[in-house]
C-alpha cells in the first residue's frame, strides 16, 4: 500500500491573515499518523547547506521528507520566457532545488508549467515547443541528481491545450518527446477532473503509467479564485473515488506515495484529517495492499 504524506502547499498563506506555522502543520501531521511530508517553499529555505538540519528536524516529528514542489521557481524565471538568460536561470534554479532534495534524500519533485494566459494562444505552440526544450535540460539534470520529476497539468498553467485542444494530447507530447525515466506526471486529482472533462480515469490510462506522484482531493468541477481546480473534502465534488484508485492501483501499482492536498481550503487541517480517513478506508476496501 502506498504511504501517506501531507502537503505543506495545504497550508500556505494567500494573501493577508494570519499565517500556519510549520511546527503546527508538523504536529497535525504527527498526531494524524502521516508518513511524511512533500515541502513547499514558503516553509523552507531550499538551502543545499541546511539540508541534513531540514531532515534531522522532521524526523523528530517521525516525518520522512519523500518531495519538494518547485512551483515558485517558474515565478521569478519563466521557462517559456523569449530571454534565453531567463530560460537558463530557471533550470539553473530548477537543478539547485534537485540538489537540495537529493541531499535531504527527497527522490521526488514537483515541476509546476508556467501560468497561461488567453492571449497565448496564436503562438501557444510555439511557446510549448520552447517548454519542451526546458523540460528536456531540466530532466538531465533529475538524472544526474536521481531525483524523479512530476509536471503537474492544471487548468489554467501552461499544458491545458492552450484553447485549442485538450490538455492530454500536451501532457503526452511532452512525456512522448522528451523520453526521460525521470520525467512522468503528477495526477493531481482535483485538476485532472477539470482538465479531463470528468474523465479522470480515461485521462490517467493515457498516460500509460506514466504518473509518479499523486495529490488527493475531491473536485465537484469548481475552480478556485486563482482559476485553478479547487480542492475539496471527500464526498464535496462529484468524483467516484473507489474507481478511480482501483484504476490508480492497476495503471501505477508502484506508487510509493498518495498526498493529501488541501491548496486553498479554508479549514485545511479538518480536510486533511477527513480525507486521509477515508483514502485510507478506500485503500483497504480495494485491496492496495
């Protein structure tokens, strides 16, 4: 059976309020028994000479630390910037945070698509094929480090078709061309039901088991202030959960990790607490052993 993390992306702070420690999401996450913990950086510092601190740290919590997300990098450096410096700087970026995580003994790694916007859509495919050039260096680098890297589709990023088309033919071109074992998809359950039409589990055997890493959430078609999928407890969307990890249980029956992600739910703690409740019934129930 696939262990189960949290995200500390969860627990982000948008915007003003008041803002959840890393120390009481670490608590939550101990006491709600998680295996472990995927960083974000509004948490950490992707410091390569903190890294063994970072570890020791979560491991008095009994956490294991098996990703990081990287989503903020693609902020500050473009990788489908004209600007040739632009694009370099992201992969430099890119290859310092896989440092990091190889040091902590992280062997996984988000890599969030650019955000995309309507006007893009007379040069999207121009655009895509300077992406696609990115994710190869950037995958070089995964190999070298022994990091797997996951690009997680979302309907309003950059892979969502760009207007034209639908987002499984850009995910797929991307995996097709690049070819690299340390490239696959994070299926991000709450997205994948927007972005595949309601099909999630006809989106997920098109990619051939091409998924490493996995955020759970329930969807019911909603989007988010910020335009993406909303991520909403268990039995609040429309998705068929049991059907959709028993597809997840014979497509990827490798899957070390399942995340329960709760981006932008205003009571996150209880989400968590609830979701990981019952993927844990639903584990059993199917078997996943």
């Amino acid at each position: 059976m696939p262990k189960i993390c949290l995200g500390e992306d969860g627990f982000v702070t948008l915007g003003q309020g008041p803002k959840i420690t890393r120390e009481e999401v670490l608590s939550f996450a101990q006491k709600e028994g998680f295996r472990g913990i995927e960083l974000h950086a509004q948490f950490e510092k992707y410091d390569l000479g903190a890294a063994q601190a970072t570890e020791e740290y979560y491991q008095k919590y009994d956490l294991e630390i098996p990703g990081i997300q990287t989503g903020h990098i693609g902020f500050y450096h473009p990788p489908i910037s004209e600007d040739d410096a632009t694009r370099a700087e992201y992969v430099a970026a890119i290859d310092e945070a896989l440092a990091f995580a190889e040091k902590l003994g992280a062997r996984h790694s988000t890599l969030t698509p650019p955000l995309f916007a309507s006007d893009m859509t007379p040069e999207y495919d121009l655009l895509l094929d300077r992406y696609i050039r990115v994710v190869s260096e950037v995958a070089g680098k995964a190999e070298k480090r022994d990091v797997m890297l996951a690009i997680e589709p979302e309907p309003n990023l950059f892979l969502n078709g760009g207007g034209m088309r639908d987002a499984i033919e850009d995910v797929r071109l991307v995996l097709d061309t690049v070819r690299s074992k340390k490239l696959a998809i994070l299926f991000d359950i709450a997205h994948v039901n927007i972005i595949s039409h309601g099909d999630p589990v006809g989106f997920l055997k098109q990619l051939h088991g091409r998924v490493s890493w996995v955020h759970v959430a329930d969807n019911d078609f909603s989007l988010s202030p910020f335009g993406t999928g909303k991520h909403q407890t268990f039995g609040e969307g429309n998705m068929d959960m049991p059907k959709l990890f028993s597809a997840l249980k014979m497509e990827c029956p490798g899957l070390a990790w399942l995340q329960i992600d709760t981006w932008e739910h205003p009571a996150p703690f209880d989400a968590a607490s609830k979701n990981k409740k019952e993927l844990e019934r639903i584990l059993l129930k199917i078997g996943w052993k």
